[in-house]
C-alpha cells in the first residue's frame, strides 16, 4: 500500500516544531533538491529512499545519501534565507 506522503508530519530537530513532509521537499538549501536530513528524518516513517529514487536523479539521490550536517553558522543562515523565501511567497 502506497503512504499518502501530503498528509505526514513530524517534529522538525533543526526547526524545533511540526513540519509537513512537503516543507521537506521544498526547503532544501538549494531550492531543488530536499532538505539535507530528508532520509534521516523519513526513514523511520516510510519508505522514504524509494520514495526519492521515484522523484529524483540518481545522482541527487547520491547527493542526499552523503549529505554531511553542516555548521551551526551555515546552517543558520540557511533557515533565515529559507523563512526571507517564505514571507515573499
Ligand atoms: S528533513 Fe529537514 S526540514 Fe524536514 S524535519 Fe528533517 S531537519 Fe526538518
């Protein structure tokens, strides 16, 4: 049975609070590619590696498999260009 991937939700570690698997997918650093944390985060809810092998390159799969964390520094900066994205939506 497929999981109905518009309806998840779960607690965000870097963000503190309750985010959709679709804010996920949409606030990579990037703007392209997922969240760096999108197969730890999802792995234990759903097939989330099959669910990226089917919407994206193999090549962006690899990118998010060998995804490092990042320094609090970029990491913050990151958030804040991401929340700036948002209020302009
Ligand atoms: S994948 Fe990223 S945005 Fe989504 S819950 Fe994990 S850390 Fe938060």
């Amino acid at each position: 049975m497929a999981i109905d991937t518009d309806n998840l939700e779960q607690r965000c570690p870097r963000l503190g609070n309750r985010v959709t698997f679709q804010y996920c997918l949409d606030y990579g650093s990037d703007g392209r590619l997922p969240c760096w944390k999108v197969i730890d985060c999802w792995w234990e809810i759903f097939d989330i590696l099959t669910y990226l092998k089917d919407n994206f390159s193999e090549e962006d799969v690899k990118a998010l498999e060998t995804a490092r964390p990042k320094s609090k520094i970029t990491s913050l900066v990151e958030l804040i260009e991401q929340a700036k994205k948002r209020s302009t939506k």
